[in-house]
C-alpha cells in the first residue's frame, strides 16, 4: 500500500470527512500523527489495522457504534482516499485467502467461522466506508468476490456509477457461477433500474433477459431478486412472469398453527401493490 503525502492540517481532515471533533480531531500535531496513523494500516495484525481505521473513521462515543461518515467522499484528501482502497484491497486478499484455506481443509480441520464477530464487524463498516467514496478508483476492488460475498452493503454505491460500467457487471455476470455473486449483481442492477440508470435498449434487454431467467431458479431468493428486478419493467413479458410467481409460485410453508402459506408469493403481492404499472389490468 502505497500512502503518499497527507494535509497539514488534521483539523481540516476532520472537517473533510465530516466527522466534527472525531478522535483524530482531536490529537494534537498535524500530518505527522496522520502520517503514523495510515502507516498502521500496513500492520501484520489485524487489530492494529482495525484500531487505526476507526480512529481515522468514527465518530465519537455518542454516536452508534457502526457510523462511518465519510461524508459521501466529498472533499476527503485523495492520500486518505488512496489509503482506505488500499486497505481494503489489503484486506481483500486476506479475506480471500481464509476463504481458500477453509475451502481446501478437512472438514476434521475448518475452524467454525472464518472470522470473529469483531472481525467481520470491522470487514462490513471498511467495505462500507470505502463503497462511500463513490470513487472509481475503489471500483475494482468492490467488485472482487471476496468482498462482493461479505454483504450487501455496497450493491448502492457500485449501481451509482450508472451504465457505463455495466457491460464489465454483465461480464462479471457470465463469468461468475457462485449465488452470491450472481445475487449480489442482480440487486445491482435493480438498483440501476430504479434510478433510471439503464436508457440503451440493448442492456435493459440483457437485464431482463437474466430476471426472467432467475424467476424460475430452485432457490427461493434468487426468484425473489429476479422478481424484484422484473418489477421494474412495464412490458408485457415481464408483466405475465410478475403476476405468474403471484399466483403460482411453488414455495410453501406450514406454520406452527399448521396452515399452509406461499411466502414468494405473498411476496410478489406486495410488490405488485407498489409497483401498480406491473399489474395487468
């Protein structure tokens, strides 16, 4: 990781990241003390590299415990910018490499959780906080599957760079076999949709074209999520695959009370109720 020159001032870097009087704010000297708290990122332990992240990052004591505000990346040092991508390709690599080594094991030899709960707290708020940015310089790493299979927490942040990445998602789209990159693509792309994103017809054809064919996978949440996105077109097709998961889907589920209840499609109910234009007349 490569840190580079930071402010002068800490008193500006706090004003820059929103965060008011935030424990950087706080310490006395200038770009020196910042200097030695980016230069802890390169630490071998994880918990150093977490303690000066928050530093960096949160807020007071008062404030809820998970809150990043970096202000949307407006006005934020590109050095700081450079160090929280860094970081989080850092831990990228890390998070993928636990992966490989639990893939490969035994199961007589798996530890039961890749990571604490401390963590996998601390893995979610810095792909969060850089997902933040809405920098294109954090695009890459947003998108390796490590970091794609820790959450949703930057499916946002990645659909507001509009259309003009979306020939690489649908790229990533077809080289990716996992669920969880498939899933977490598909919300991107509704998300892309919502917004009003997609205008050429040509990629609201392709996105269609992977809703519809989701809307009959095995997997209950992967027909939920191409039923969301198939809400998001008004044509004839997609209205006829909408109304057909509300009617007909095969998922059920006995309750304690011993009735029989159809959560996809209770679900494809509602979203019929928000999304009128989806209903055939």
């Amino acid at each position: 990781m490569v840190i580079g020159k930071v402010m002068t001032s800490v008193s500006v870097l706090a004003l820059a990241l929103g965060l008011g009087t935030s424990v950087v704010a706080q310490a006395e000297g200038t770009a020196a003390s910042l200097q030695a708290l980016l230069q802890q990122f390169h630490s071998p332990d994880w918990h150093v590299r977490a303690d000066a992240f928050y530093k960096l990052v949160r807020p007071l004591e008062d404030e809820p415990p998970n809150a990043v505000k970096l202000n949307h990346g407006k006005g934020i040092d590109p050095a700081i910018r450079h160090a929280l991508i860094d970081l989080l390709i850092f831990e990228a690599d890390v998070v993928a490499a636990k992966e490989t080594a639990f893939s490969d094991a035994s199961a007589a030899h798996r530890t039961p959780d890749l990571m604490s709960e401390e963590q996998s707290e601390y893995w979610a708020t810095l792909n969060q906080a850089v997902g933040g940015l809405n920098d294109p310089a954090a695009l890459d790493v947003l998108l390796e599957q490590s970091v794609m299979g820790g959450g949703y927490n930057n499916t946002d942040a990645i659909a507001q760079f509009g259309e003009s990445i979306l020939p690489r998602l649908l790229m990533l789209y077809r080289e990716r076999h996992d669920q969880s990159s498939r899933d977490y693509l598909t919300i991107v792309f509704t998300d892309m949709l919502k917004r009003g994103l997609v205008i050429d017809e040509g990629n609201r054809k392709a996105l269609k074209g992977i809703f519809l064919a989701r809307s009959y996978d095995s997997n209950r949440g992967t027909r939920l999520g191409a039923l969301r996105g198939l809400c998001t077109f008004s044509d004839p097709e997609a209205k006829a695959q909408v109304q057909a998961i509300a009617t007909s889907d095969p998922y059920t589920f006995v309750t304690r009370q011993g009735q029989t209840v159809f959560p996809l499609r209770q679900q494809a109910e509602v979203l019929l109720r928000h999304n009128p234009s989806v209903r055939t007349p």
